[in-house]
C-alpha cells in the first residue's frame, strides 16, 4: 500500500499509539488507561481510538459519559469515518473525565477500509495513509498529549494510526499467537516509518496479563520481542498480572481500574450474594487493588519511556 512520495505530515510531539498485531492483548485497555492517566495529571488529552472494535472502557457508549459534540452522533466510529470521508476536522466527544476527550471506535471505522482503498487508486495515492493525521492537525494544538488505540484487524486501519503518532508502545502476551502478531506491526511500522513518518520510534514493548513471577518464561517473551521488533527494542519491566475478572467487571462498569477499586469499601459480600441480597455483579473482587497498582506502574514507565524516546 506504501508506495508513493507524499507531503508528510509531523505528528504531535507528546503522542503514543498502542498497538500490535493481535487482538485481546490489552490494547485497548492500556490506552484507555494512559490517557486518563495523563489528564489526571494535568495534561489535556485526546484518545483517538481506530478500531472498529466494540472498545469502550471509558463508558463513552455504554454510560453516556462526556459531552456529545453538536451535529450527527460521532459514536460507533462514525466521527472518525466522518471526518476522513469529509476530509474535516475531527470532532471528539468532551470531557470524558476531567482534561480527556475521545474519538470514539466502532463499526463505522471498518467502513474505512474500502474508502482508503479507493482512494488510493486516484489521485490521492498512498496520502491517503495520512487522512487521520491531517484530520488531527486542526485540533492538536488544543492538547497537551494524544494517545491511539491502533487497530489490531486490518493493516490500513494500523497504518492510519502509526501514520499519525510519535512513539508505538506494543503490547503482548506470552503465547505464540501473540508473538506473532507482532510480526505484523512490524511490518507495518517500518513501511510507515519509511515513506511517510520518518518520526516514529518503537519506544518500547511489554507483557500484558501474564504472571509476574514467571521471570524465566519472561526472558524467553522478551527475546522474541527482540528478534521480532529489533535488538534495540526497549521492554519495560512492568508485568500487569493476569486477573480477568476484576478486568472483565471494571470494563463491563466503563470504569478505569483505579475507579473500580473505590467501590472497594462498599461492596457487597460473598454471604450478601448467599442470602439473595445482591448478585456476584455487585461483588468488587479483591484482586483489583493489585491490578490498579500495575496499571499505574505501567503508565508511569509508559510515559518515562516515551520522554527516554524524545531525547
């Protein structure tokens, strides 16, 4: 698809995509988490998430959380569709939590796909991988940072998001298929590193829901991180532990994990749930104490990495 010369376009100086090659390796998650982390501290921050995945952590849908921009519903993707078909400025759904708007994903981003496709084929060419960065340049100046949620289904999707950000943070679990769908993103990042963001940096790699004291299995993973990504690849040393169904509840709430755990003090009880006086769903596990402490753990050597990056 990368085969033309085209104006480039210089992405944001404070701007991270999280992405790999494989779905359910906590993509989404984390991003949801590092941008809220950024705006708790202060930073005004975009999400832009380029999945046509149901990703919804922040319960922008399900909750009905921020403020809707005036005009056509920009959710299930259709702002981002919207604005690369129009070829307009994108239009985020406001303060989501306090300093952090979001460029909802969903179905309509898969529409994306046959549009760039025939673009492509016209004048346009391979510019067309910039249309998210050109629609980002009107309203970057507005935010101190800007987190992507890169897609994981389909290589022009990716490729729109390695396109328009600075430094790639990439994800993985230890299983085979999860390395190799690193291979793609590889791919990818170095196609679009070479003819159209000369910026971009592969900032670092990590494990995601994996057993943090499993360390020999670790340096097995962080060796074919190396081989697949490059020697120079930096691995951060956070481990996020495996524990799904704090996970799976606080994402079902659209609550970050932090959030989750202030619920803590008030939950009800395993002999609350015997007496029928409130259903498991009503029960906060107490293994999203360890959880929100990776997470920020995580985020915060996400964010050291990408300074290290900066030079």
């Amino acid at each position: 698809m990368l085969n033309d010369d085209v104006d480039l376009v210089e992405p944001p100086q404070n701007s991270e995509v999280i992405g790999t090659g494989k779905g359910g390796v906590g993509k989404s998650t984390v991003a949801s988490h590092l941008a809220a982390h950024a705006a708790a501290q202060g930073e005004r921050t975009l999400l832009v998430c380029v999945t046509s995945q149901d990703d919804d952590d922040l319960g922008v849908k399900k909750h009905k959380r921020g403020r809707q921009p005036d005009g056509p519903s920009v959710l299930d993707g259709m702002g981002l569709y919207r604005a690369i078909h129009e070829r307009s400025p994108l239009r985020p759904v406001q303060d989501v939590r306090p300093n952090l708007d979001v460029v909802p994903g969903g179905e309509a981003v898969g529409e994306l796909i046959p549009l760039l496709m025939a673009r492509l084929m016209g004048p346009e060419g391979v510019g067309v991988v910039l249309s998210l960065a050109r629609a980002i340049q009107p309203i970057a100046p507005f935010y101190d940072r800007i987190i992507f949620d890169s897609a994981p289904e389909n290589d022009s999707l990716e490729q729109l998001a390695l396109a328009s950000g600075r430094h790639l943070f990439v994800p993985t679990r230890s299983d085979d298929s999860s390395i190799n769908g690193m291979k793609r993103i590889a791919k990818n990042f170095k196609s679009v590193r070479r003819q159209l963001n000369p910026w971009l940096t592969v900032a670092g790699a990590f494990l995601y829901a994996s057993n943090p004291s499993a360390t020999q299995l670790h340096e097995e993973v962080k060796g074919d991180i190396r081989e697949t990504l490059g020697e120079g690849t930096p691995i951060l040393s956070t481990v996020v532990g495996y524990r799904e169904k704090p996970a799976r509840n606080a994402r079902k709430k659209g609550l970050l994990f932090s959030e989750y755990a202030e619920l803590l003090p008030t939950s009800a009880k395993s002999y609350d749930v015997a007496a029928g006086r409130a259903t498991v769903a009503d029960v906060v596990p107490d293994a999203i104490v360890g959880l929100t402490a990776d997470m920020r753990a995580l985020t915060t050597e996400i964010f050291d990495y990408s300074r290290k990056a900066s030079g």
